[in-house]
C-alpha cells in the first residue's frame, strides 16, 4: 500500500539524516506526489571558482529522487541507488537551492526517478535521472 501523505513525524525523522544535516539540506516535501529539498549555499559548500561544488549538488538530486520514491513505496520498503546521471546546467551561486524529485517508473524491481535542482530565481542548474532498487528497511533501527 502507498503512503498517500507524509506526517509530520516522518518529515522529522528524514531530517534528522545524518548527511542532510551535515551538507545542511532540509527536507520540506516527500509524498507520492514527489519530494522537495532546500539548501542555503555557502562558503563551505564552494569548490575555488565559488560557485556550489558539484559533489553538493547530485547529493542533492540524489536525495531528492530517493525521498520521492519513499514518498510512495509501502512502509518497511526502502530503495537504494543502483545508477544516476547528472547534468550540470547553470553554475549555481550562494543562496537558496531547491530540488525537487519525482518518480518517472516504477516497477516490481527497479524505479526510475528525476530530479532538478533550482537557483533562487528558478534558473535550473542541474538536473538528473536515476535508476533504484527496491530495498527490504529492517525493522529493528
């Protein structure tokens, strides 16, 4: 059965990922519609010719593919990346970064999802698909 919304609870729990919270991404939206994550480029996230490094950037997409597919997934069922491509479009400055996935297929085994990530005056400044395992989620965690 698929998760028609995301509680509040859910949404906490996302954001307390170790990773998010260390590159500082904030989930904001994840639900069988797709997902939505925010991050406030800064200095640290630079590479030398000061604009966001792209390493930065497709854990951003990745992320952002990975909770639109838990969005909808029955619970006790995660998924994992099996490949991703990424094109880097724009150069993406200091300030406000929005991504936003959705799922594009999903089969038994695999799911195929679609990210982009947006400066904040909705310039796209890189965008991506990929491919997932579905995934059993232990339940002791």
């Amino acid at each position: 059965m698929s998760r028609p919304k995301v509680d509040d609870a859910l949404l906490a729990e996302w954001n307390e990922c170790g990773y998010y919270q260390l590159v500082g991404m904030e989930v904001t939206r994840a639900n069988s519609a797709g997902s939505e994550f925010e991050i406030e480029i800064q200095d640290q996230h630079l590479q030398t010719h000061g604009t966001a490094h792209g390493g930065v950037l497709a854990g951003l997409l990745d992320a952002a593919m990975g909770l639109a597919i838990l969005g909808r997934v029955p619970q006790g069922e995660g998924c994992a990346t099996v490949e991703m491509k990424i094109n880097f479009t724009a150069p993406a400055p200091k300030g406000l970064l929005t991504a936003r996935g959705w799922v594009i297929s999903e089969g038994r085994r695999l799911i195929v999802a679609a990210a982009e990530a947006v400066s904040g005056d909705e310039v796209i400044v890189a965008c991506c698909q990929g491919t997932f395992a579905r995934i059993p989620v232990p339940t002791d965690r």
